[in-house]
C-alpha cells in the first residue's frame, strides 16, 4: 500500500472517530447519559426498530451500553459510514448474566402478578442464562420478526410500529416449556404455580404431545 493511501485511511479512520463523537455529544437526546446513549443510536435509521422498541419497554431508562457491553461507538459509525451492515440490524453478542445481574437480583423467587414460582439461583446453577427466557424483554425480537416478514427497509420504522410488535412482559408459558417438558424438568403445574391454574384450551394446545414426568 502506498503511503498516499496509508495516510488516507488514516484520515478516514480519523473522522470517523471525529464523527462518532460529535454525534454523541451533540446529536443525541439531552439531560441523561442513557439517553445520550440511545441518542447516538437513533442518529443511524437502521437501528429504528431498535430504539423505537427500546422507548416503549420497561428498560427505557436504561442505556444501550449498559446490556450491549461490547459495542464501539466508533466502530458502529465506521459500519453505518461505509455500509457495512444489513437490516435490519441482529445483535450478535451474548448479554451475560453477570450484566443481569448489577441490576436485578438473582435471589428472586416469586412473580406474584403471574402467580409463578421461579427460583432464579435455581435456574442459574442449573446454566440457564437470563436471556434464554427473557430475550424478548426490551426489543421483543423486533428484528427476528421483521426477518420473518421478510422487512428489510426499516428507514419509516416508528414508535406505532414498535406498539404493534410489543409483547406482554411475562416469559411465554411455551418457553418454560423448552425445558419444563417432563424429561429435562418437571411439567407438573405445582412445579412453577403457587395455585393451580385453570386448563384453558390454550393451555391444553401447548401441553400437548409434552411426556408426563
């Protein structure tokens, strides 16, 4: 490579930098940093079903580097400036227990709203990671979804249609079944239910074919 180009690149990789802090300190949403922090995000139009999700869920006073631990903001703005990047846009990296965890504590046992028993340390000695039943907490799988709808245009992507993919906030009762089918745990109410519920068809449609432990 000549030098003409090194020093170039060099330049490039220069503004970029210049770039991505200038966005961040001036084109993002004042008064708090996790907002600064969504801010910065919302400057790129692919990451709108992101944001939009993001301000609508229950961690919207949450910063986007606060779960996303391995992002550099130079890096997403070196992507985003040369078009390095499909939407719409998949997190690749894996939320740890541990970045859980410096908020919510894992000695939580009972949810009383969903009349669910969940012993948390249980379920962490036992390897299962927050996200394998929360993954949908504050994104709702917005970007797996608009794959599946085969949506790849996301520039329009708003806070009405991040309503319209928002989920209830409780863990599907068919994920606890992933696990909770008679063989791996067990799939006895009692086992999750302070009180048995009642066996609505719904219920019995997801039961269905599961082995009796």
């Amino acid at each position: 490579m000549s030098i003409s180009k090194v020093v170039k690149v060099v330049l490039g990789m220069v503004v970029v930098a210049m770039l991505a802090a200038i966005l961040f300190t001036q084109g993002s949403i004042p008064y708090t940093q996790n907002k600064k922090e969504a801010g910065f995000c919302k400057n790129c139009h692919e990451m709108n079903p992101n944001v939009f999700t993001w301000q609508i869920s229950s961690h919207n006073r949450v910063g986007c580097l606060k779960c996303h631990t391995d992002i550099e903001l130079t890096d997403f703005t070196y992507k985003h400036w040369r078009g390095f990047f499909e939407t719409p846009i998949v997190a690749k990296s894996f939320i740890s227990n541990a970045t859980c965890t410096k908020c919510h504590s894992e000695a939580r046992i009972i949810t009383p709203s969903q009349n669910n028993i969940v012993p948390h340390q249980l379920h962490m000695a036992k390897g299962v990671d927050c996200i394998d039943c929360h993954s949908s907490i504050t994104h709702y799988n917005v970007s797996e979804k608009l794959i599946a709808q085969k949506v790849s245009d996301v520039s329009a992507f708003g806070e009405r249609d991040a309503k319209k993919y928002r989920t209830n906030k409780a863990v599907p009762m068919g994920t606890c079944l992933v696990c909770h089918n008679g063989a791996k745990a067990s799939n006895q109410c009692k086992a999750c239910h302070r009180d048995t519920p009642k066996t609505t068809p719904a219920v019995s449609a997801m039961l269905k074919g599961v082995t009796k432990s």
